[in-house]
C-alpha cells in the first residue's frame, strides 16, 4: 500500500510538471 502511495504522488508529481511546461513553454525549452 505504501509503494502505490509513493507510486502515485510520483505520477502526480509528473503531471504537475507537464502541466506547467504546458502553462509556460519558456520554462523547459530554452528556445523559445
């Protein structure tokens, strides 16, 4: 149960991540 608790925020963690180079493409990518 602890594993898929940590699992979880892990995926969590990933979305947010995504979500806010989404929300601000200048952040991640240097390029633009």
């Amino acid at each position: 149960m602890h594993r898929y608790y940590l699992n979880l925020i892990n995926t969590v963690d990933i979305l947010t991540l995504e979500f806010e180079s989404a929300v601000k493409p200048g952040k991640s990518d240097p390029t633009q």
